[in-house]
C-alpha cells in the first residue's frame, strides 16, 4: 500500500524515489514484522491463555513434555498477522504472486486453524481428521498449481548442480506442484514438536528463499547465474522478508521453554509457504536441501512407520527424529540448536549451487 501511496509522491521530492526499491521496501518489511511480533505478541498470547487455548500433550510421547500441558497454543495466528499486514503494507499489491502467496498462507492457516480449534476448543484430541486435512491441504495446493499452470507459469524444473539439465514436466507440473507444497506443509507440521524447532529453519528457509526471489526475479542476476527467470517474482522478495521477521518475532516466544507453540495453524501455513515460494522461484528440489531438517524428520516418520508395519520393529526410539534424541538424553535446547545449525549449513550448501553448476 506504502509503495502504491508514497512512491508516486517522487515527482515532489526524490526522497519518494526509495519505495520503488524491493531492498528498501523488503527490509522494512522485515522490521515491520518483527515489530508487530514484539507489539501484539503479549496480547495474543495473553488472549489465548484467558480464552483457555492451551495444549492438551499426549501422554505416549517423551515423559517431559507433560510439563508442557496448557501451554497457549494457535500461536501461528500471531505469525500470520505478522506476515500478512507487512506484505500489505510494502509489497506492490498489483503482482498477482503476492496474492498467490498470502492466499496459500491464509487458506493453509485456515485448514490448520479448524484442527487446532477441534483439539483445543472442542476437546476433540483427533482434531481434523487426518483425510480430511489432507483433503482441504490438496485442495489449497491443487488451486495454486492449476492457478500457475493457466496462467502460462514455467512448468520445466531446474536440477540443482546441473545448469543444463531443466526437465520439461508439461500438465505434470500440476501434481508435482501439489507435492510441494503439501509435503512442505506436512513436513514442518512433523517438526514441529519441540521449542523453536520449525520455526527456526523457517526462518533460514524463508532467508534463503529471499535472497532465491530477487536473483530470480532480476534478468541480468538471472541471466549472470544462468538461473531461470522469472517476470515479477522479485516482488515476493518482500513477504519472504515478512515471513522472516514474523518467525523470528515468533521465536521470540516460542524459544526454550516455550510460552506459546505456533500449532497447525502456523506449521501448515509457514510449509505450505516455503513451498510455494520454492516454486515460484523454479527452485522446488532445492527445497530438500533448504528445508532438509523437514525433510528428515518427515523421512524418519515414513522409515518408522513402514518399518513397524513391514518388520514390526521400530528404527529410531521414536518418530520424528527429535522425540529419539530426546529419549536418547539429549536436552531439548540442544537438539533445537543443533538442527539449527544443521539448517543454516544446509541453506548455506544449496546456495553456493546456484554457482556450483
Ligand atoms: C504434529 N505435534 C506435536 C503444537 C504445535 C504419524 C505421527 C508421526 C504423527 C505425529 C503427530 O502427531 N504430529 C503432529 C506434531 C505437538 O505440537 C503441537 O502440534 C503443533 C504443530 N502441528 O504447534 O501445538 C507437541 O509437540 C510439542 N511441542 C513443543 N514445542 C513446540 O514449540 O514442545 C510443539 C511445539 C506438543 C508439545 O509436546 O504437544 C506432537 O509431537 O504431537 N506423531 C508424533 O509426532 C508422535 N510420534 C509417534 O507417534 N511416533 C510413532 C509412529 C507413529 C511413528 C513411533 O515412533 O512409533 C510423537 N508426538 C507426541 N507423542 N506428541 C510421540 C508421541
């Protein structure tokens, strides 16, 4: 809105001129998100420790999370306000990727929103059942996919490392597309199951895939790392700032020991919009690497589960990964922070492939 309100205005005075820029307009997305986190955080929160939206634990899972009973939870609200009003506020509203992602972020946030409430609110410890999330995770993703592949989106698919490898997937770009963005979704749901352990690689994800927008969207950057182009994805440089600074103002609040956990409505959100972002910037597989601490801890549960059903035996202590190094006697904050650094050293590697190819 800024840039629509204020950037026409440096035909007056040349100090207007700042808001064309998407750096310019991408930091003080990120400062305006953090700001909004700190800001209405304590209210949030408050609100749902006064509306009773508290955690219900399980009580087959690790013996020191039961501490963690009633803590405030449905805190992704928080995240998806500090997302959403920044974009609105510095993005050029007339770029339809702007729309797309904070449609992908509310309708995921809503599916997730529903879960949370049954198991919150209406005691019902099922929740959403798991069909039916999947259900309303598909529809959301199907809307993206179809959106892109109609509007004449690039529907070839880079291969990190090999510069000259981009294979041409056609209508099958729609499913592919899908898979993204609802595996991304249910990755970070997976992770996050202990404090700050999503939302800390969401951070580093979402820098990453700031920095993926705008070398992207920039031709001559484009042309310079021999990346594919793609018109107006800069733009989106600006709700990855948003996404950055709403998660670490989240963070905030959610770092060891907890005062309120992000809950469905915040992980199916944030992983339905990395995924999107991953698209939009033609860098989907690279997202195993960004988001590699999602996708093993969404692997550990497969290999476990599978390994139950055909062996009957269990690989790890327990599913997903973190829940076995906890009952390994790892601390909580230290398997936090190591997947951290696990994930900026991942992010870290698949940047440097944009030069190794
Ligand atoms: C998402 N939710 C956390 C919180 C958060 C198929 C199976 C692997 C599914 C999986 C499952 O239930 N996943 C659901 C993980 C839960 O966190 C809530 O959920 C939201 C995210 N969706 O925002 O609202 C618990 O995680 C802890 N937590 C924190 N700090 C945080 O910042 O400590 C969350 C956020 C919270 C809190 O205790 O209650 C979760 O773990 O449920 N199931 C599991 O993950 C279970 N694993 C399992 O059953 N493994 C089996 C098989 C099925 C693979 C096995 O290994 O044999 C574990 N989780 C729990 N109990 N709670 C173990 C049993």
């Amino acid at each position: 809105m800024l840039y629509h309100l204020l950037y026409p205005l440096y035909k007056y005075h040349t100090i207007f001129n700042v808001f064309q820029y998407i750096t310019f307009r991408t930091i003080y997305a990120v400062v305006t998100a953090l700001l909004l986190s700190f800001i209405i955080g304590p209210y949030v929160i408050k609100k749902l420790s006064l509306m009773q939206i508290g955690q219900v634990v399980r009580k087959d899972g690790p013996p020191q999370h039961l501490s963690k009973e009633g803590t405030p939870t449905m805190g992704g609200v928080l995240i998806l306000l500090s997302i959403i009003i920044p974009t609105l506020l510095w993005a050029n509203l007339t770029n339809p990727y702007v729309w797309l992602l904070i449609a992908v972020t509310l309708c995921l946030g809503m599916v997730g929103f529903v879960d949370d409430y049954k198991k919150v609110v209406q005691k019902n410890c099922k929740g959403l059942l798991p069909g039916y999330k999947f259900l309303w995770q598909f529809i959301v993703a199907s809307g993206i996919a179809l959106f892109l592949y109609f509007t004449g989106f690039n529907t070839s698919v880079a291969v990190p490392f090999f510069k000259n490898v981009i294979i041409p997937l056609g209508w099958l770009y729609v499913p592919f597309a899908i898979l993204v963005i609802v595996g991304a979704s249910n990755a970070v749901n997976l992770t996050d199951g202990l404090d700050g352990l999503a939302v800390g690689p969401i951070i580093i994800a979402a820098a990453t895939y700031m920095l993926f927008t705008y070398l992207t969207g920039n031709v001559k950057i484009a042309q310079y790392l021999q990346i594919m182009y793609v018109p107006k994805a800069a733009e989106l440089t600006i709700f990855a700032g948003a996404m950055v600074g709403a998660s670490l103002g989240f963070l905030w609040f959610n770092s060891y020991p907890a005062q309120v956990f992000m809950g469905d409505v915040g992980s199916l959100s944030l992983g339905g919009a990395l995924g999107t972002l991953a698209i939009i910037t033609k860098q989907e597989i690279l997202l195993v690497l960004v988001g590699g601490v999602f996708v093993v801890e969404a692997l550990s549960v497969i290999f476990q589960v599978g390994s139950f059903k055909l062996r009957g035996k269990r690989i790890f202590k327990m599913a997903p990964l973190h829940h076995h190094f906890e009952l390994d006697g790892w601390a909580e904050p230290k398997i936090i922070v190591r997947f951290w650094i696990i994930s900026i050293i991942l992010s870290l590697i698949a940047i440097s492939t944009l030069k190794l190819r």
